[in-house]
C-alpha cells in the first residue's frame, strides 16, 4: 500500500495526464513520483528504527502497568526497588530451564545468551539509577492504571531513576541517558 505522500502525487499527475502507465521514463512527473516513493521508504525505515528503540521502554511499562492493576496505596521505595528486582529477575527460571536442558559441554543457546545479556544489562542499569515511573505517588499510580499502552500516552507520567539501595532521582520522558 502506498503512503500518503506517494498517493497524493499519484492522485495529482491522474488527474493531470489521465494515465499514469504513459510517462517518458526521465520526465518531471516520473521523477516526482520515484522520489516520493524515495521519500515514503526513507520515511518508514526511520519509524521502524524508532519504534524497535522505544520497545523494551514500552514493554517495561507494561510490565509495570499490569503489576500496578491491584494496588491502590502508592508503593514506597523499598516496595518500588522489590518490583524492580521482580522485573529484571523475570525470566531466570526460563534461563534455568534453558541451562538443564543443555547438554554439557555444550554452548548456550541464543536464547539463553539473549535473556543472560538482557538480565546483566537491566542489573547494571539499576545499579546506576532503573528508569521506571514514579509509582510511589498517588496520581501517577493512577494515570499508569489507565495507560493506554501507547509510547505518547506516557508523557503526563513522572519518571524517575530508582538506585539499588533505594535512593529516586528524578528523570525525564523520553530516558536520555542518565537523566
């Protein structure tokens, strides 16, 4: 299916010339066509790019959401640093399993390798400050609650950095960084 700016200068040299499938190969209205075709290509490579980078964010505040859903007394720091611990730990019996079922000697599966390195990196994420939403306040508890799972529906959240041993910084949406 081609993309809005494709159809529109489609639609435009239609109704122009009548037929579309007679254009001289180097004429203007062919290069306008190539190049917005160029231009709906460039574009949704871009989007994919972008949404593959947004998706462990989106997916860690699903996880978020859906544990938030029976609480209704925003958590305190200790609690919030156990969801954390909850969160980053969330696939080790699947790495277990993974493990017995290699025979020895063997190497581990891609799989294996893949929650093994998402695990190490969200471990060495908390230590410096875990980006997660501010669920130790009331509102923002309740607007988590009645996220709609989209990437701009989390911008009226407060984020923050959570540490290891408990301590919030303040963050920013989208995460940059350290921020």
């Amino acid at each position: 299916m081609p993309s809005r700016t494709l159809q529109k200068v489609h639609k435009h040299i239609s109704k122009k010339r009548g037929v579309v499938d007679s254009l001289h190969e180097n004429s203007r209205d062919a290069r306008r066509l190539r190049r917005a075709g160029h231009r709906d290509d460039r574009l949704s490579r871009h989007n994919t790019i972008t949404m593959r980078a947004r998706q462990p964010y989106v997916d860690r505040i699903e996880y978020f959401h859906d544990a938030v859903q029976p609480i209704s007394e925003p958590l305190s720091e200790n609690e919030l640093a156990e969801l954390i611990t909850k969160y980053i730990y969330r696939d080790s019996e699947e790495i277990a399993q993974l493990k017995q079922e290699r025979r020895k000697g063997r190497p581990p599966s891609k799989r294996e390798e893949v929650l093994g390195q998402r695990t190490e990196t969200e471990e060495k994420e908390f230590k410096t400050g875990f980006w997660v939403p501010d669920l130790t306040e009331m509102d923002v508890l309740l607007a988590l609650k009645h996220w709609n799972g989209e990437w701009s529906g989390l911008s009226p959240l407060k984020f923050v950095r959570m540490l290891q041993g408990g301590e919030k910084r303040e963050s920013t949406f989208p995460p940059k960084g350290m921020s």
